[in-house]
C-alpha cells in the first residue's frame, strides 16, 4: 500500500485545477507522448453517472482474456490508492506510483515555469500518473475512467477515439446542469469529433432522440447497445448471472457473469460491444472466434468490488458503495434475490452532499432493522439519517450510533443473535469504511479524496 507520507503528497493536491484545464492536459499528454514517442498510445474512456466502475472492469477482463497487455485508470478508489491505476489488473506498485508521481510534480514545475499562472488539480495529476505509468511500461491500450463528465474532463485529453457512455442520473448538476439533457450533452463531449461513443440502454426516448441529434451535431457516431444488442436465456444465480447475447449479428453463448443485477448485464453488453469495436479496429488479427472466447472469458473472470459484493461470514454480509438514488434503487433490486428471503439488518449512513433523504426511503424499504450512524468522511449528522428512516418507516426497529465502529459492533452482534443477512448501504464513505470496520481495522485511517 502507498506509504502514508506519499499519499499525504499526493492528497495534498487542490481537488480543481485553475479553471478549465483541458489546455494543461494536452501539454501533459504531450510530456508524456515524449518518453515514450513510438508507442501508438489509443485507449477507451468510459463516462456515465453510474456503472462507469464495472464498465472498466469488465473492458480490461476481456483485453487481458484476449492477450491485450491493457492499463486501466479508474476513480475514486475504495481501500487504497493503487487501486486506482493498474496494468493487466496488476495494482500499480509504492515505487511506481512514487516515480510516477515525481515524474509528473517535475512536469507541473516546468508547466508553471513556462506559463506562470494556472495550477493543476488533483485528478488531472493522476490521470498523468496513470498515462506516465502506461507509457513507461510500454502499456499502450487500456481504458480510462472519467471523473464528472465529459466536457472539461481530464480524461477528454487522453489518446484514443472509443468511449462509452453509461446510465444517466441526476449529479453534480451545479457543475454538469440540472437535467439529464444537459448532462448527457457534457459527457457525450468526451468523445473527439469522429471518434464513436458506445450507449448504455437509457430508455427515455425523448431524451435519447436528443442525443442522436447532438452527436450528430458533434460528428459522434452512436453504437446504441438497445438497438444492436439482444440479450436472451437470462437466468439468476446466487453467485452469478448466465446469459446468451447477440452483437451485430454475433451470438455469444453461455455468457457468465459474477457481478449482479440485470444492470450489470446490460452493463456487460456495453463493455462487450466497445471491446469488439475496438479489437476490430486495432487488433484486425484477432479472429471472430477469438474475440467471441475473450468476451467470454473475460466476463467470467472479472471482479469488481464495491457492488453488491459478499463478504465471508458469518453472518453473511453484503456490502454496495451506490451513492446516488438511482444507484441505490438498483441495489435494492439486485439485494433482494441475494438475500433470499433472509432478514436483513442495515447500517447505514449517507453524505452530507448527497440526496440523504431519497437514499435512506429507498434503503429501508429492504430492511427489517436499522442501524443509523455517519461516515468519518463527510458523513451526514446521525440525527439526519435517523429523522429520515422514521419519516420513512416509523415503526421500522431503529438504533442509532455516532461512529461506524460502534454501529458495525452492533449490527454483528443482531445479525448473528437473530440470523440474520448484514447490510452496509448508503454511500461508498459510508460502505467502505464499516467493511474496513468489520474487518477489525481502523476506519478513520482510511484516504479519501
């Protein structure tokens, strides 16, 4: 894990840069192109509101199924730092990110010594760290997260042509507006004028004719997974779901899939269809066969914590990191075939920032005992939470705990006296931390940014 003294360098970054950074990011990629300037860098970015994560996942699985040596530069991380950053699902190591780091702190300097104004922000410099580590290693494929949209993102600056746009819901509009048209329009502005954006299934039909018309306004061509996608023979496990699938024309079979809920499905179809555009383009060797066994490989092998994700027991416990209502509107769905008719006690606890209200009425609706607390990190006041599960289900059973150690000591102890199925939900500071807890470590360690 990252020495603390580094992480404390690297979190000591502002969180924004001066203004609209894009010009900083292109100077930074072309630092970066220089120490490696024959390597033909070209890389999927993937934005969206949620399933970005999962997306990226599922992408890297299949390129290393295939024999893609693929980067992979997501955020924000969950335990550690090197999560964020890694080649072949190989998390970058303490020297690399040190170097790489250093690396890009020298390019900052030598920035500001030539322009004199404008300061980069934290998430700019680790996409540079990213991009530096791919290009150091000779890494020249991969796919990169987005931070929040598209337009003035970081990752619009990076190589390559390919991205995917995921579902859509209502966040950071005081940066991205406050409709999910104009959010659409920020994100889909990832995507350089002929390049192709693969669409995650929206539904709304009006709001995806909208879009057809901005990307042609921004010479975007759409693959909209909804229309060239088929999805048949789905069925549930426990443990995963199996499926067959069709794209373009090409049947997949026996498709396993470890992460749940049918949004991961259609999640799996948009990964699959940007992974089959994109070894098509750039990879022409690679037979139909071949693309058709990586897929399938890829999805059988991919893990992705964070969503709907198990932990070993007893009591069996299940943590998710949704932080938007739509998100957690999702886990709630895909929770209750997991629990199988088992109780479920609830620690939750949501941020401050957030929409508290809407995630807990949603959250409780799955519950049969609640535990209400706070994140250490921006973790909305124990009172709040609480006033909003009474509001919500006054005669849910309730408790209330100021920090999440006490309330997962708690919880452990309900779970296993009654047997039942816990749950941490309501936010990722929120989830992490109580699994950091549960652990037997100490939350409060943790870094966020």
């Amino acid at each position: 894990m990252v020495a603390q003294r580094l992480v404390d360098q690297l979190f000591a970054a502002p969180k924004f840069g001066t203004g609209i950074g894009l010009h900083r990011m292109a100077w930074l990629r072309a630092r970066v192109e220089a120490v490696a300037p024959d390597l033909p860098m070209d890389y999927l970015k993937v934005t969206g509101s949620n399933g970005k994560g999962s997306t990226c996942a599922m992408v890297s699985a299949m390129l290393k199924a295939l024999g893609v040596r693929a980067g992979r530069n997501i955020s924000p991380h969950l335990f550690r730092f090197n999560e964020r950053i890694t080649i072949d699902g190989a998390p970058i190591s303490d020297g690399d990110c040190a170097s790489g780091f250093a690396w890009v702190q020298a390019a900052v300097q030598a920035w500001q010594q030539q322009h004199g104004a404008g300061s980069f922000g934290a998430f700019e410099i680790f996409t540079g760290m990213a991009l530096y580590h791919f290009a150091r290693n000779g890494v020249a494929h991969g796919v990169f997260e987005a931070g929040i949209g598209g337009r003035y993102d970081a990752v619009r600056m990076m190589p390559g042509s390919l991205c995917v746009l995921t579902s859509l819901d209502l966040e950071h509009t005081q940066l991205l507006g406050d409709s999910l048209e104009l959010i659409a329009y920020d994100k889909l502005d990832l995507c350089p004028p002929g390049g192709t954006l693969v669409l995650f299934p929206l539904g709304d039909h009006d709001l995806l004719r909208r879009i057809r018309h901005y990307a042609r306004l921004k010479q975007i061509q759409l693959f909209e997974t909804a229309v060239r996608c088929r999805v048949t023979h789905r069925v549930t496990h426990p443990t995963e779901t199996t499926f067959n699938a069709e794209i373009d024309g090409m049947v997949l079979e026996d498709l396993r899939l470890p992460l749940l809920g049918a949004h991961q499905v259609d999640n799996a179809m948009v990964a699959a269809s940007a992974v089959t555009l994109y070894v098509n383009r750039l990879f022409p060797h690679l037979s139909q066969d071949d693309l058709k066994q990586g897929i399938r490989d890829g999805l059988a092998r991919v893990n992705w914590p964070g969503r709907a994700t198990f932990l070993p027991g007893p009591p069996p416990v299940i943590y998710d990191v949704g932080h938007t209502p739509a998100a957690i509107q999702t886990f709630c769905a895909t929770l209750q075939p997991m629990v199988a008719g088992r109780r479920v006690v609830l620690v939750i606890g949501v941020s401050h920032n957030k929409a508290v209200e809407e995630i807990v009425t949603a959250l409780v609706a799955v519950a049969d005992r609640v535990i209400c607390t706070r994140a250490h990190h921006l973790g909305a006041p124990v009172d709040r939470i609480e006033a909003a599960v009474a509001a919500a289900r006054p005669q849910l059973p309730r408790e209330r705990f100021e920090t999440v150690e006490d309330a997962v000591t708690r919880a452990v102890a309900i779970a296993r006296a009654e047997d039942m199925t816990l749950v941490f939900a309501g936010g990722l500071f929120l989830a992490v931390e109580a699994v950091v807890a549960y652990q037997g470590d100490d939350p409060r360690a943790l870094r966020f940014f």
